[in-house]
C-alpha cells in the first residue's frame, strides 16, 4: 500500500512539474540557418518517388529508402 501511495505521489508531482510544458510542446520550432543545412527530407507524398527521396534543401543529398515504407 505505501507503495501505492508513493507512486501516486511521484507521478502528481511530475505531472505538476513538467505537465504544463508539455502543452506547448508544438509551440517550439527549430531555428536552422539555410546556409548550415546540409540536407532536408520532408518525408511528404510529394518528395518520394519509389524509394527515391529527394533532398529540399537544395545540396542535392536526395537519399535512397530501404526496407518497406511505411503509411501513416
């Protein structure tokens, strides 16, 4: 039952803690310079052909998809 009790107290406490950040969890982008990117794979219908994914960051780095693809 302490246990219990304690568990319980843990995960109140993280919840008090870190819960309210993670509601602003997709408020958070990333900041890249284009000039630093070295490559950008967007994963879209539109970036792959077969298993040929192009690179938009425009390097040229267009990469090659093994194993089987996956839809979501």
């Amino acid at each position: 039952m302490k246990k219990i009790v304690f568990y319980c107290l843990v995960m109140n406490l993280m919840n008090a803690f870190f819960g309210p950040s993670l509601l602003f969890m997709e408020d958070i982008e990333a900041k890249v310079s284009p000039k630093e990117l070295i490559l950008h794979y967007s994963f879209d219908k539109d970036s792959i052909k077969r298993k040929d994914i192009t690179d938009l960051s425009g390097n040229k780095n267009n990469g090659l998809i093994k194993g089987k693809q996956k839809n979501c």
